[in-house]
C-alpha cells in the first residue's frame, strides 16, 4: 500500500521552477541584505544575481528529481550539472 509520501509528481513545467526559484532566492537576498544596511545599488544587484541563481538552481534540481523519479539518472545527473554551471555563470556574469 502507498502512501502520499511516497508520490511524486512531475507536473509542473520547468518555467515554472525558474520562476518559483527566482522569487525564493530574490525573496531571501533582498531581506538579507536590508537587515544589513548595505547599498541600495548593492542589494538591487544582490537580488538581480540571486534571483537568477535561484531560478536556475531551483529549475535544474526538480528536474533533476524528476529525472530520478522516473529512472533517469544520466538526465538527472545532466540536469545537476547545467545547474552549476548557470550558476556559477551568473555568479560571474552579474556584478
């Protein structure tokens, strides 16, 4: 017998994560950065890059779940990958 915990669903669409993630890391990042007094130039570039972050990150590991869920370990471990390199691109890209 399953139980809810033991499903899964794949049906959201990965803009969906972006979005989801990029509201999450810009969410995070502004009242991080308001609690420490910084710049309002820098916390504006705070939340640009960490949203984007974010929404990338966030994309890359629930497909990478869904991937695993349904036994599709080279596209879940594609999916990481991706993930850390949009990542580290926007880290480097937006300063």
């Amino acid at each position: 017998m399953q139980t809810s915990l033991t499903k899964f669903s794949t049906t959201r669409l990965p803009a969906d994560h972006l979005l989801s993630g990029a509201l999450l890391g810009g969410i995070t990042t502004l009242g991080y950065d308001l609690s420490q007094n910084l710049e309002t130039t820098q916390i504006v570039k705070n939340v640009v890059k960490n949203a984007i972050s974010g929404g990338i990150a966030t994309a890359s590991v629930i497909n990478a779940s869904n991937s695993l869920v349904q036994g599709r370990y080279a596209n879940a471990a594609i999916s990481v990958a991706v993930g850390i390199a949009g990542v580290y691109l926007a880290q480097k890209i937006i300063k």
